[in-house]
C-alpha cells in the first residue's frame, strides 16, 4: 500500500494510476512481471481473438490445461496488437503440471495475474512474421510478447525479447526454439490454425533470459565474463543498450591469461545479431575493427574462427561462441555492381578452406 504522501513515480512501463486516502498515487512495477501495455500508440487484437484462440487450445486435450491456465488470468491478450497474428506456443500437459508445480508455493502468483502478465506466459506468445518464410523450412528470429525493461528483458521501451525457431533436420516439420540461456524447446511439426493465429503445441516453458554475468557464467563463458569485468565492460554491457558479443568457453582459454581489453572490443557488436540474420560475406564493424561472417553449409565461421554456439541470449545481449579467438584484420563489404554485398564463394578456392578463405578475405 502506497503512503497517504506518495507522490506520482513514472516507470518506463508506463503506470497505473490509484487513489489512497484522497491522494492520486502512481505505481511503480518491481519488474517481476510484465505490465500490461499502455493506451497510448496501442491497437489492441480484436475482441474475436481471445475466444478463437481460447477454442483452439480447447479442441486438443494436449493443449487444454495451457488454455485453462490463460483463461485464469487472461491479461496477456491485452498486450497484443491489431492487424497482426501470432503463434502460441503452447506447452502441453506434462509441462505445465510441472510449471504449476513449481509455483505452487507462491500465494499471490495467481492473484496479481489477473492484472499483469506473467513473463513466462508472455513469451510463448510470438509474432507471425508477415507473408514471411514458414518456421518448418527456415531459421527465423521471432519477436515475442515479453515486452518493456524488466529483469528478463531491457532492449528499450516496448522493445521485445527475442527467440529464434531452427527447423530439425529430417524432423518432419518440427523446430527447436531457443531463447534465454541458448536453451532449445522442441516444437512439435503439427499446428492449429485460428483467426489470428496459430497454436503450436511444445515440449516446455521457453527459459528466460537473465542478466549478462549470469548467463555467461551459465554457459561456460565465466573466463569472458572475468575478461569484460576486468576491462570495465561488463556492467557497461549488461546495463545500456543492446550488444552482440563473440566469445570462447572456458575451456578453450587459459584462465591464466584473461583476454585482453582490445580483443574483447574487436569482438563486440553493437546490435543485436541472431543466427538467422548472419548473412554470408557480410562485415560487422564492431568496437575494435572487423569481422566478417563466412557461411558454408551449417557452419558459421567469424574470420577463421568457427561458431560453436549460437544465440546464447541474455537480458539485453546475445552471444555466440566460438572454436578460438579469430585472426583480425580490416573487413572490407565485397560489393556488387548493383551494389548489393556480394556473396563470399562458399567452395574452396585455390585449395583453401572455408577458414583459411576467410583470413585472405580479410584487407
């Protein structure tokens, strides 16, 4: 309960107004859910979607108890915008026990969802890219509705956290979806189309992101984490703005002898570069110079080094791992005469590999 004096508190989620003891208060969220979306430049879905999508998730017994979950506390159709569909990925029965489990002990979960949306269940609702590529065939990055600055998210003002579908290979259909951490979700081939959307049933809640020191740690990137806390970046990172960082586990380092300042600058992208996204022959100029990006089948090599883990996504940063710390140089874009990037030949030229390729690409 707000003081008799409290005085107005602007969040960046927006507010909620209330009147205690005749004085208008506004009150702040601590960031442990998601708020429900101001009015202002908000068009919400149309009344029709919630019961249509509500339907849908009733119609197969594996999705049912996600549905009555949302029905019980339905704010997270609040959030969602006019003139656009979404996919629901629906955790089945088995998962959402196990989620319901975990929470039973906490009292007030269930009460305060009635008004905020909890994180958990905001970021299975993802954005179907307009008359885009279907997720059964290629990688997309996909915008979900875990929205605002939180301790999950903080990418700016109504900015989404972000997760990326990968199609299985020879999986009839499935894809495997990554979000916080780089842990993957496997989403079953079949849908449920309705009006608005579609519902695709999955094997479990998507991980939440958490801040940068805590997911480097989780992934083995503490020696990286201790490198970037050393040069005074890594609080930079974790707290302003939006960054793509190019990492090596630990056990591929020497934790006797840290990384140093200008290499991790070399290797630090100011703007958010998922695995979908990183196109062939392209240069990224980062902190310190240039990387270029070769793609030759499934693999990804950043200058000569090969990508060994993609999209490890944290609160406000993605990093990808990589097999060493790459050999540097001035990328230059190779453009076209139409003056588009050219693509970097993906075969071997002169009897080089890709990886040495990628070296003489670098002047």
């Amino acid at each position: 309960m707000a003081p008799k004096d409290a005085a107005p508190v602007t969040t960046t989620h927006g507010f909620v107004t209330a009147t205690i003891d005749d004085n208008l208060v506004t009150l702040a969220y601590s960031g442990e859910v998601v708020p429900l979306q101001t009015l202002a430049d908000h068009r919400p879905a149309p009344s029709s979607f919630k019961p249509a999508a509500l339907a849908a998730l009733a119609s197969d017994d594996e999705t049912k108890l996600f549905g009555e979950l949302l029905a019980l506390a339905p704010s997270v159709f609040e959030s969602l915008e006019a003139d656009k569909e979404y996919y629901i990925f629906a955790p089945t029965t088995q998962f959402v026990l196990e989620f319901l489990g975990e929470h039973r002990d906490d009292q007030q979960w269930l009460a305060r969802r009635n008004l905020l949306v909890d994180p958990y269940i905001s970021q299975q609702f993802a954005e179907k890219p307009e008359e885009g590529p279907d997720i059964k065939y290629e990688s997309l990055t996909l915008e979900t509705r875990l929205v605002g600055e939180t301790k999950y998210v903080d990418l700016g003002p109504g900015e989404a956290a972000l997760v990326v579908s990968n199609p299985v290979p020879d999986g009839d259909g499935a894809v495997e979806i990554t979000s916080g951490f780089g842990n993957s979700t496997l989403v079953h081939a079949e849908g449920i189309p309705f009006e608005g959307g579609v519902v695709k049933k999955c094997e479990g809640f998507f991980t939440l992101p958490r801040v940068l020191e805590t997911v480097l740690g989780g992934t083995q990137g503490r020696i990286w984490s201790s490198a970037l806390e050393k040069a005074n970046m890594l609080k930079e990172l974790s707290e302003d703005g939006m960054a793509t960082i190019f990492a090596v586990e630990d056990d591929k380092l020497d934790k006797t002898k840290l990384p140093e300042p200008d290499q991790l600058n070399k290797l630090t992208y100011d703007g958010l570069l998922y695995q979908p996204n990183m196109t062939d022959g392209s240069c990224l100029t980062t902190r310190g110079g240039g990387l270029r990006i070769i793609r030759n089948g499934d693999d990804i090599y950043v200058n000569d080094a090969l990508v060994t883990k993609t999209d490890v996504i944290s609160k406000n940063c993605v990093i990808h791992y990589l097999e060493k710390i790459p050999k540097y140089g001035t990328c230059i874009p190779i453009i076209s005469s139409v003056g588009s990037t050219a693509v970097v030949p993906k075969v071997p030229v002169l009897g080089l590999s890709v990886a040495s390729l990628a070296v003489c690409l670098l002047m």
